[in-house]
C-alpha cells in the first residue's frame, strides 16, 4: 500500500513534514479546576485537572510533594464501531503510566506536599496520534487550573514509511506497522520527558524521525502558548484589568 | 487599567537572569536562570531598602485564585460536628472573611474553650453538634485537623438551634435561650460587639 504518492503527498493531502490542523480550547469543564479540550486534525481529545486538593487515601499521603494521579479512557463512541472498552484495559493503564510519568516530570510537586492533583483524560474521537493530544490536553488544563509547572510539555509522533520520515501519523499510517515514535519535550527547556517506539529502526534513521518529533513538539508549544497568552487575555478583559 | 510595563507570561518562559533578579511567587530559579511556572501577568517588585541583596523580585500573578487556607493566629467560622468528652470536632467554612473551597477540619480541646477553670469544663454545656463557632486557630496541628480555640471572649458560639428547632438568642457568656419553647441551654457564647 502506499503511503506517501511519488508527488510527495500523503494519504490525507499533507506533506510528510506537515502537522494536522490544532486546535484548543479551554475551560471546557466548568467544575473542574482546569480543563482543555485539544484537536489534532481528527483526534479529539478531553482533560480535566482537579487539584492540589486533599489526598483521599491517607496511606497514599506523600510527605515532601504532591501526589499525581492519571487516568486515560476511550469513549465508547471514539472509534469506528461503538465498542464497551472496560476501565482497566492494558492500553488504558499503560497510558495513563506514561502520562502521569511525563507530567510528573514537569509539574512543581515540592511546592504543595499532602495533598493530590488528578488529572483525567478522556478521548472523544480517535484518529492516530491520541497519546501525543492527551499530553497536550493535560498540560493546557494543568496550566488552566494554576498548578506551577517548569515548562509545559508537549508531545508529537513521527514514523516511517515508504522510506519517509512522516510527522504526525493518523490512524491509517499509524495501523500500517511501521515504526511509531512519540516524543514528549519541555521546548524552553530543551529537554526530552518521552520516548517511545514500537517496530524497530536503524539508529541513523531513528535519529532523523526523533528531531522530526521534536520540531513537532516545538511547533505544538508555539501553539499552546498563544492559545494560554489568548485566554489570560479574555479573563483580564472581562475583569477589567 | 493595565500598566504598560506588564506582559503575560506561561510555564517555561525566560523572566531574567539569577544575578539581576530573584524568583518571587509564580517563578522559580534553575541554572542561574528565572522561568515562569505559571500562566499569568509578569511583575517586578522593588527589593526591600533594609535587605543586603538588592535585586528586585519578579513574581507572575495567575487568574485562577485559589481559596484561602487557616494560618495560625486568624479567626476562623467553624461549625461544630462532634461533640466527645474531651474535644469537639468543628468543619471551617470561613477564613477571616472569606469563605473556603474545601472544608478543612478543626479540633477544639477542652483545654482551649474558655480561659478559666480549664480542668472542669464540660464539652456539652459549651457546644453541640450543628453550632455555629468562631474560633482562632492555635496551630496546624496534627494531619487530621487544625487545633482551634475559643478561649478569649469575642470566641465561642455565635449562632445555635435549639432543640425545639428556634435560633437561639443569647442570654450570658454561658447560656442561650430558644424564643420559642424559652427553654435555657448552655453553651460557650461568644460576645459580639454590636
């Protein structure tokens, strides 16, 4: 099958080194303490943040920082046939490990120890790429609830296919079986939270998809942060600052 | 209006260099640089003229205020939920004037209600379960509550239902009385100056 047209164009219209469209909103969820609706191209996903609050299991109670808590579940209705996914599926758990990993990274827990930030996930439309929008998602509600974080994370994919270095797979070049490597980065920073490949790739190869990932992920943060510099603006406004 | 000066920052951006300013709130110092921890507008505060570092301060004020917490010292607006021999257990609902997100709760000794004749107090002559108490907080006490006190006389019981079902009116600094049933009940009051 092929993947990348002899004119260089991808099943989807895009070049090999095109994003699909973003798009966030925030303050989706109106009682939680931040929350971010994030699109990318047809992945649709929903994070919600509740914290710093009380820890509602003592045992679990950390001394010197915050305690983290993910959870990452697929709507019904987020694939193509409507099928009951149960809570704690390996995806799920794997997932909501590796994001809760990758903000922990970020987030300032020293600053609020006894207490509990919970950040949930929620994909609604499933198109390819979902890891990388729930990382996004997470890190523009947690910037939306106040929390302190070092920088924001921002996440992307990259794989290769007819010998292309591809960014951003959706899901029919992600089900293709070629490599899939997700990158998150802290852009100002300059420091990677996440990697993850499956397949396997020859070292020089995989070399080239990682930067691919990056300048996604920096591309991402460009985005995000307009998209937080907007929404400190509106509430300023209508506060009348 | 907003100053001129002011510009809004998120997570991660630069604020200054560590040798000419230092993290205030919002802001926090790595590898001799000050970034941002949050998203909001970007101050610089003066430093103080007594301190011996004279950099200024740069803080980021976030839009999401979060509510306030006990800090020994204040006066609290707690409602009493347990009454046992030797404490009551109180939920704070109001920090100063400002009401809390999240309940915190509060534990009254029966050491700390009334200044005098400390040994012989009874817990049930002084609250029951539902009253409504302003009390100032001793300390953070242990991890389950605050430790507060009613041991001054503006502290103590400031509005109560009696058993019939009326608030009750206050009658002394030891007894509040129902206007319905006119039956006397016993309860720390606190003294509220008209």
């Amino acid at each position: 099958m092929e993947f990348v047209s002899p004119e260089g164009l991808r099943l989807d219209g895009r070049r090999p080194m095109e994003m699909r469209q973003l798009r966030a909103e925030l303050g989706a969820v109106s009682r939680a303490d931040g929350s971010a609706i994030f699109e990318m191209g047809n992945t649709k996903v929903i994070a919600a943040v509740y914290g710093p609050r009380e820890v509602q299991h003592r045992g679990q109670q950390l001394n010197d920082k915050a305690l983290i808590r993910c959870e990452y579940t697929m709507a019904n209705f987020s694939t193509g046939d409507r099928m009951r996914r149960p809570k704690g599926d390996r995806r799920s758990t794997e997932i909501s490990l590796v994001i809760r990993q990758t903000m922990e990274a970020c987030i300032m827990t020293h600053l609020m120890p006894h207490s509990q930030i919970d950040i949930f996930v929620q994909v609604l439309q499933a198109d390819g790429g979902t890891r990388s929008a729930c990382i996004n998602a997470a890190t523009l509600a947690l910037a939306d609830a106040g929390i302190p974080m070092c920088d924001l994370v921002t996440s992307c994919s990259a794989g290769y296919l007819n010998t292309t270095p591809l960014l951003d797979l959706n899901y029919v070049e992600d089900s293709a079986g070629g490599p899939d490597v997700t990158v998150g980065i802290l852009p100002k920073l300059d420091k990677v939270t996440l990697l993850q490949m499956d397949a396997k790739l020859p070292m020089d190869i995989f070399e080239n998809v990682m930067q691919l990932a990056t300048e996604g992920c920096k591309a991402v943060a460009n985005y995000i942060r307009e998209v937080l510099m907007e929404n400190t603006k509106q509430l300023e406004n209508r506060r009348g600052v | 209006m907003k100053d001129a000066g002011e510009e809004t920052v998120t997570p991660g951006q630069v604020l200054g260099k560590g040798s000419e300013v230092k993290a205030g709130r919002g802001a926090y110092l790595s590898c001799d640089t000050v970034y941002a921890s949050l998203t909001g507008c970007r101050s610089l505060l003066p430093p103080s003229p007594q301190s011996p570092d004279q950099r200024p301060t740069v803080e980021v004020i976030g839009h999401k205020a979060h509510g306030p917490v006990p800090e020994p010292g204040c006066v609290v607006i707690a409602r009493v939920t347990k009454v046992m021999a030797r404490m009551a257990s109180a939920d704070i609902m109001c920090v100063g004037s400002k009401s809390v997100r999240e309940k915190f709760s509060g534990i009254i000794r029966q050491q700390d209600v009334r200044a005098t004749e400390i040994d012989k107090v009874d817990m049930h002559s002084s609250f029951r379960p539902g009253d409504i108490v302003k009390a100032s907080v001793i300390s953070l006490g242990d991890a389950r509550a605050y430790y507060l006190s009613t041991a001054q006389n503006e502290l103590g019981v400031v509005s109560a239902e009696s058993m019939a079902g009326g608030t009750m009116v206050p009658i002394s600094w030891t007894e509040m009385q129902c206007p319905l049933t006119g039956q006397i009940e016993q309860r720390k009051v606190a003294k509220v100056r008209a």
